[in-house]
C-alpha cells in the first residue's frame, strides 16, 4: 500500500498541474479572446481615424499647390537704399482697398502706403519703374511718376502678407498683415 499511495500521490500531484492549466488554459483562451476582439474592436477605428487624416491629407496636398497658384508672387527691386515690390502673374482675389494714400518710405525701407493703421506695404504692377537711390524715391505706374510723401492714387486691392511669396523679412517688419496691391 504504500507503494500504492506513493505512485498514486506522486501521480495526482503531477496531473493537478497539468489540470489546472488546463483549465486555466481556456479561461486564459477566453480572456485572449475578448482582449483580442476589444483590441480588433478599438482597432477598427483606429485604422479608420488613421486613413482619415491620410484622405485629409490628400486634398491638402493638392489644395497646397492651389494655395500656391493663388500666392502673388513679388520680385525685389534694388538692394540698397528704398525696395520697389512688384508682382508677376495674377492677383489672388481680395477685397478692394482705398483709391487713396500717401506714398512713404514704409518698414525695412520698401515702398508702403500709410492710412489709418500700420504701413501697408505697396506691390506695383510689372512694367512699374522705380528711383530707389538718387534723388528723391519714387515710382512710376502708367506713365505717371509718384515721388514718396505724395498721394498715390490707384485701384487696390488688400491681399493678406500669408498669399504672398518673395517678400524680403526687412520690408514685414512693423508693416500691416495686409499688403495693398496697386491695379
């Protein structure tokens, strides 16, 4: 009997183990289970939330080169003394500024007009010319010269400093978030 009780405690105390892990074992499966399938579960929109932005982004990248073709482009004329900005290619839309101003030697030395407010700085069309060193500033629009400390009168339109490209950071220093572009 003894040899009985040996092997067969011995054998209990073997497959007890074995049982309990058994068990254990499914509990353990089920628990996989509902962790995997809230996992799945909260997953799901995870993926959907990440390919969200990704479609976001996709009309973004396509509406950046839009934003793009409606910057207004600006070229520098000069590099010391007074900066003429002119503008090539089409203006972006904007709302219609004053028909009136007075021409001044606006921040960071560029042409910029000055109502109420901050300077606004001053974009001239393509075949404008302009005296920026000798003898008294000035532009020249249509014909007609315009020296600074005098009224400048255009059609303008307001376009905001973000739809502008190739603005030098001197002339945005102390200037207006809008710029005024002469007609």
């Amino acid at each position: 009997m003894s040899l009985t009780r040996r092997l067969i405690v011995p054998t209990v105390v073997a497959l007890t183990p074995l049982g309990l892990a058994a068990c254990g074992s499914s509990g353990s499966e089920s628990t996989a289970t509902t962790v995997k399938e809230t996992t799945t579960a909260a997953t799901a929109p995870q993926d959907t939330d990440a390919r969200a932005p990704e479609a976001d982004q996709a009309p973004g990248t396509d509406a950046e080169p839009q934003d793009n073709v409606g910057m207004l482009e600006v070229t520098v004329r000069g590099d010391q003394g007074v900066l003429g900005l002119q503008y090539s290619g089409s203006v972006p839309a904007g709302t219609p500024g004053p028909a009136s101003n007075k021409l001044i030697t606006g921040p960071g030395g560029c042409f910029a007009v000055i109502g109420a407010g901050a300077p606004q700085l001053a974009i001239f069309p393509p075949d404008a010319t302009f005296v920026l060193q000798n003898g008294k500033p000035s532009v020249t629009v249509d014909g007609a010269e315009h020296p600074v400390g005098r009224e400048l009168t255009f059609d303008t339109a307001v376009v905001p400093v973000q739809q502008v490209a190739g603005l030098p950071e001197r002339c945005t220093r102390g200037a207006a978030d809008t710029v005024l572009v002469v007609l």
